[in-house]
C-alpha cells in the first residue's frame, strides 16, 4: 500500500511532482529506490543530486594525527541547527572524535558500548550520549564514523567545510612528504568537498552500478521521440558515451580539476609528482557531508500530499 509518507519521502528524494511519486510507488509496489529508477527512466526526476542529500543537522569533525599516519571522521547529529552551534554540542562531538582517534574500534557498536573515555560518571558511550541528549534537549545520534591507517609512505590531508558541514579524507602515498604534497592533499580534498565525486577511479566503479545506469540510459534514450528514426548501433554509441561522461564526473580522478580546469585531476597529481621527484598515489578518501540521505521532516507537503492520495 503506497503511503503519504512514501510520497512524500519519494518527493524530497526525486523532486518530481506528487502525482509522478504516487504513480512510481504504485508501479514497483512501494519500493522507493526502485520508484527512484522508474522516474529517472521516465525523465521525471527534476533533479538526482538531490536523491541522497536532504539536509539534517549537526557536524562533521575529523582528527589527523600528527606524523600523517592515522585519522578518523565521525558526523553526529542533531535535530536544530542551533543545537549544533552549541558549544555544549561541539564539546561532545570534539570528545567523540578524541576518543575515535584513541581507540581502534571497527565499528559503530563496539563504539557505543565502550567505556566513556570522559568518565563523568557514564559507563559506556551510548550513557555518555543519553546524558547529552538530557541536558541539550534534543535528540542526537553518532551516526557514522571511518578510520584511515595510511599502508605506505606518504601523508593523510584533511578539509572541513563550513565549519563541519562536510569533512574529507584523502590518503596519499609517495616517498617525498614535504610542502607541494600537502598542498596537493589540500587542493583535493577541497576537490572533493565541492564535486563529492563517489569513486577514486574508473576502475573502481562496481558493476552494478554501471548496469543500472546503462539500464536508465537506455531507457531514457528510447524514450525519446528524437530517437526514433536513428539506428540501434547509433543509439548504443550515444548511450555509452553518455555513460562515459558520467563517469568523469563521479570519479575522482577522471574530473577537471576546479583550480586549472584545462587539466584533470589525474594530470594534477602526475605534474605534481615530476615536481616533488617522486611517484604519488591516491589510495583512498573519505567525504562526510552533514544529513546526507537523512530525510528531514516537511510539515508543508502535508497537503500536497493528501491531494496526491485523493487523486
């Protein structure tokens, strides 16, 4: 049974009108990520960058440690903005990541059940976390949190937008550490703050991913009056490219880099590393952006939503 609430969801996710939602939750039986698709095939999705992005509040905070070797980002949330602005909410959070940065734990459970490396009085994270719930008064939750130990010789750059609205990690190996390095690092954590790029590079995408977006390519091409009269063989050059050009823009490495966009980021690093006289590698990176895929509740789609469901 589609629901208003799916609808709505399904709005905020896809931007298509309330109608388009209820008719893609009725087709795939209420599945969103599929209504998702569905929509995107019938190009009437008004914008995808904003499916996975919906605001929520709170911060993004990392820690790097001091000989490059080790870091750790963590977002936690919180209901209002201004919450998030307390200092009593940055203290928590600067303690949250303090102990992260401690510590070793490989996931979030084993995090909240250990000890409260603070003490006052809490025995275990998750205590630590109900208290500052009581005395905010708002609720929060530690959401997420990754850790980098750098295997080579190199560094571990960092940037922290907008005060902790999005956190990036990058890990980078080379056997000269010095100053163009950790420029570089910085450029490209900037990079991937603005373009939020999902993979490193071209190889790295999963299969799946590029079937599904072959699927909706294809979709989207033969649904396209245009296209009618032109050859398959054309259609499939057309569907690939476009793919292709996709991947650029999602790939780290394959994108123009924003401060000298007559190159790629790819072309960067390698002129950096004539420069420093030693090989660079880019082996990983983390980006954090503060309520990403966190539905935030809409009180004014209330009626739009029930004219959606009368209709």
């Amino acid at each position: 049974m589609v629901t208003p609430a799916m609808i709505r969801e399904l709005r905020e996710i896809s931007g298509a009108g309330m109608s388009d939602c209820k008719k893609a939750l009725t087709e795939v039986g209420g599945d969103i990520k599929k209504a998702v698709e569905f929509l995107r095939e019938k190009g009437l999705a008004a914008a995808e960058k904003k499916a996975g992005r919906i605001a929520a509040e709170g911060l993004v905070a990392l820690k790097v440690a001091p000989d490059f070797a080790q870091a750790v980002i963590v977002e936690v949330n919180t209901e209002t903005d201004f919450a998030a602005k307390s200092d009593n909410f940055k203290g928590f959070l600067a303690d949250v990541v303090g102990q992260l940065a401690d510590t070793d734990v490989a996931d979030l459970e084993a995090f909240m059940t250990a000890p409260w490396a603070k003490g006052e009085g809490y025995a275990s994270v998750q205590e630590a976390l109900k208290g500052k719930i009581a005395t905010i008064g708002e609720n929060l939750n530690i959401r997420r949190f990754a850790r980098i130990n750098r295997a080579a010789p190199g560094i571990i750059s960092n940037y922290v937008h907008g005060g902790g609205s999005i956190g990036v990690l990058l890990e980078i190996h080379s056997e000269n550490q010095g100053e163009l390095l950790q420029e570089m690092g910085y450029n490209l954590c900037m990079q991937i703050a603005a373009l939020m790029p999902k993979y490193l590079k071209v190889d790295d995408v999963d299969q799946e991913y590029l079937d599904s977006e072959r699927k909706i390519l294809t979709s989207v091409a033969q649904n396209d009056p245009a296209n009618a009269e032109k050859p398959a063989a054309v259609i499939e050059k057309m569907i690939e490219g476009r793919l292709n050009k996709q991947l650029k823009e999602i790939c780290l490495m394959e994108q123009q880099y924003v401060r000298d966009t007559s190159m790629t980021v790819k072309a960067y690093v390698e002129s950096v590393a004539k420069e420093v006289g030693a090989a660079i590698t880019l082996n990983q990176f983390v980006c954090y952006e503060k309520g990403e895929g966190i539905e935030k509740k809409q009180e004014d789609f209330a009626e739009e939503v029930a004219k959606a469901m009368q209709g």
